[in-house]
C-alpha cells in the first residue's frame, strides 16, 4: 500500500514511537517469513511492471533489499530474480577491495555479480 501511495505522490513523515503491538504465532502468515518475502517480492514486480511513477533507486533499493532477505532464507533463484528486477529499475554499481572479485564483476552481468558480492 506505501509503495501505491508514494507512486501517488503521498508524502510520509516518521515517527519512531511505539504506536501498536501485535502479537505473532507460527501459525499465521505473518510467522511465515520466507512466505512474506515472496510475497514482497510478487508485489514489487508487479508494481515495477505497471511503471507507477516510483523513483527508480527507490524501487531498486526495494529489490535489493527483498533479494537480501530471500538469500538469507537461501533461496537462491528468487534473490538472483530480485537483483535482475533491482538492476534493470536502476543500474547497480558494485563495487570490492578485493581485487579478485573485482576481476569476477566485470566479466558477470550484475545480478550474477551482486549475489557472488552478497
């Protein structure tokens, strides 16, 4: 819904006080953390194929951000598909000290690259 709205020209302010609590169980969807990325993940594609008018590092953060999390979860093919969408919304610059993995970057395409980096 933010991402609707902001595409919309909503402006958002933040406030850093307690304002709910919730209570979570396994049971439940929100319990389900890998089912909430993946559901992230359906709704930012969806988003970035309607073309709302949403900043494009923004919307690359996002994927970024998603595909981050759904490594973590070691669901490799899905995180690999958020950094293409992450790069095809705002191009990626990566960037190491290492100088081998340097030389690996520039000879992968960048969603190849940036999971190799993660």
């Amino acid at each position: 819904m933010h991402v609707k709205l902001a595409a919309h020209g909503a402006r958002f302010a933040v406030n850093s006080g307690v304002l709910t609590i919730s209570t979570r169980h396994n049971r439940g969807a929100s319990g389900n953390h890998l089912y909430c990325h993946r559901c992230r993940l359906t709704f930012l594609k969806r988003y970035a194929q309607q073309q709302l008018q949403i900043d494009p590092a923004d919307l690359s953060n996002e994927f970024l951000i998603i595909g981050n999390l759904l490594l973590a979860q070691r669901c490799y093919g899905e995180a690999f598909e958020a950094y293409k969408f992450a790069h095809h919304a705002h191009p990626i610059q990566l960037k190491s000290n290492q100088a081998f993995v340097r030389w690996l970057m520039a000879l992968m395409p960048p969603p190849w690259a940036l999971l190799l980096q993660q």
